[in-house]
C-alpha cells in the first residue's frame, strides 16, 4: 500500500513548530553545551557590570557637585579679595586727603603769621566756618564707615552668628562717650552714671579704666576699701583683669550677698576690645561677698558713696 506523502511531512511540521516556539521562549532553554552553572554565571557578570556602571555614574555625579562647590569657593574669595582691595583703595585715599589738609593748614598758619589784624579777623570767621564744614564732612564719612563695617559684620562667614549683634552695637558706640567722659558700651559709663546720681550728684571726679578706679577715686577725695563688707547701696564694686578692668554699683546689701547692676559682663566676644555678648546692656546679679572674683576677673575693692 502507497503511503501519502501528507504523512511524510507530518515529522518535518512537527520539527519545525518544536523548533520555533523554543526560540520563541526567549532563551528559556540553555545553549547547546551551556550548562546551568555557565547559565547563572553570566547572569551574575551581568548583573556585575549593571552595579558598576550605577557606581561609576554616582562617582561622575559626586565629581561634579565637588568640582562645582570649588568653583564657588574660588569665586567667594575672588569676591573678598576685591572688596578687601576697594577697602583698601578708599583708605588711602582718606589718608591722602588728609595728609593734603594737614598741609594746606600749616601753609595757612604761616600765612596768618604776616596778614593785617582786620583780614586775619576775617579768615578766622571763614577758618571757622570751614572747620565745622570739615566737622560735618567728617561725621558723614564716619557714619559711613560704621555703616560699611556693620554690613561687612552682617555678611561675614567668619563671625559666630551670636556674636553679630554685640559686635554691630560696639561700631555704632565707638568713640562716644557719657557727660563723664566715659566710652559708651563698657562698664564705666553705666557705673560712673549710676555713682553720679548714688552720690545725689556730688559729682563723678575720677576717670581712666575701671581696672584704675579705686587709685583715681582715692586721690580725688573719696572713701575707699578693699573688704567687700563695707559695701553700701550705692558702692561701686571694682575689678581688674580682661585689659580694662570692670566696674558695677551696689543696689542692694545682704548678710553675705551684694546685687549689683552692672554694663558689658558676660561671654567674651572680641578680647581685644574687650566687647561682651552684653556690650551696651545692664544686667543684675547676685554675688556672694566671700567670693568676688569672677572667672579672669578679679576684685580689688570698693568705692564708697561718700567722701573721706
């Protein structure tokens, strides 16, 4: 019996159909000699080379955020150095106009040695009306200069932030002073002010640092100790130490206390200017008469509200 020759092509379907779908599967099969070790193997290497890549793009990534925070450093101290040279200029030509002044004044002087007495007359009025030209003119560039340094306090990245506002409050202070002649911010002005109106105002007759007052005092005539027991309202208790010293009145008396009310004691802020986080603020405090020094601070004596 002839067979058909559709019975022939029957294996020939079915090897090609087995054929395609198993590569249809996607590789769900291993290679021809590839065992499941190789298999799992590869895999790994794959996965290998993915993680390396993703570190090798972090790295990239963290090399720029490096490389960008230089260059805003590098810019930062280009910005500084200009300013500190625009500074610098504008001082010099301070010094320069004043250098010009000092000598148009002396060839003034000399001038006004050889002119008659009814035109010197009339250069002392102009002289005067220009010094207090100049008087002004010098208030402006020195408010000027308060406002310039009080800026560069503000933007400073070198100063603690707790520290700005001490600092801003002694530059507005500097070179004021009390009817006293006392220098505003510190100590002595709110010391010498508080003695002044203690003493029902006999008058306030001593100076130089507090560090100093307990000589002064005594040599203008008033009552002086070095036991804090002898202390009375209206006392002023004297430290030496930090440069300038320290001074504070008595407000109140106790068996073994004195509170005392007192300028610019506190966290030091600036040692060479002897500026604390309280320049410029009183503030009260209770000590115990037995132990009166006071960190770097250390008690010398007591003047007393009255006259020897």
């Amino acid at each position: 019996m002839k067979k058909s020759p559709r019975l022939y092509l029957i294996p020939l379907f079915i090897f090609i159909v087995g054929g395609v779908s198993a590569n249809s599967l996607g590789q769900g099969f291993p290679k021809p000699g590839q065992t499941a070790a190789d298999k799992k193997k590869a895999e790994e290497q794959q996965k290998a080379d993915e993680a390396k890549k993703a570190e090798d793009a972090k790295k990239a990534e963290e090399a720029k955020k490096l490389a960008d925070v230089a260059k805003a450093v590098e810019a930062k101290k280009l910005a500084d150095a200009a300013k500190a040279a625009e500074a610098r200029k504008a001082e010099d030509a301070r010094r320069a106009e004043q250098a010009k002044r000092v000598e148009e004044a002396r060839k003034k002087e000399g001038e006004a040695k050889h002119t008659p007495p009814a035109q010197n007359q009339f250069q002392q009025s102009r002289e005067s009306v220009r010094k207090m030209s100049e008087e002004g003119l010098r208030k402006q560039h020195l408010e000027q200069q308060h406002s310039k340094r009080i800026e560069e306090i503000q933007h400073s990245t070198t100063i603690k932030p707790e520290d700005k506002p001490a600092l801003m409050r002694f530059v507005k202070a500097e070179g004021l002073t009390n009817s006293h002649g006392m220098p505003a911010g510190y100590s002595e002005e709110y010391a010498s002010d508080a003695f002044h109106l203690a003493t029902k105002l006999q008058g306030f007759n001593f100076g130089g640092p507090a560090a100093l007052w307990l000589g002064t005092s005594s040599a203008a005539g008033w009552a002086t100790s070095r036991n804090a027991v002898d202390a009375a309202v209206g006392s002023l208790l004297i430290w030496s130490g930090q440069g300038r010293g320290h001074a504070a009145i008595v407000t109140a008396v106790g068996a073994t206390t004195l509170t005392v009310q007192e300028m610019n004691f506190g966290r030091m802020v600036d040692s060479k200017t002897g500026v604390t986080d309280h320049f410029e603020q009183s503030s009260s405090a209770v000590l115990q008469k037995a132990a009166l020094n006071r960190g770097s601070y250390h008690f010398e004596g007591v003047i007393l509200p009255r006259r020897k």
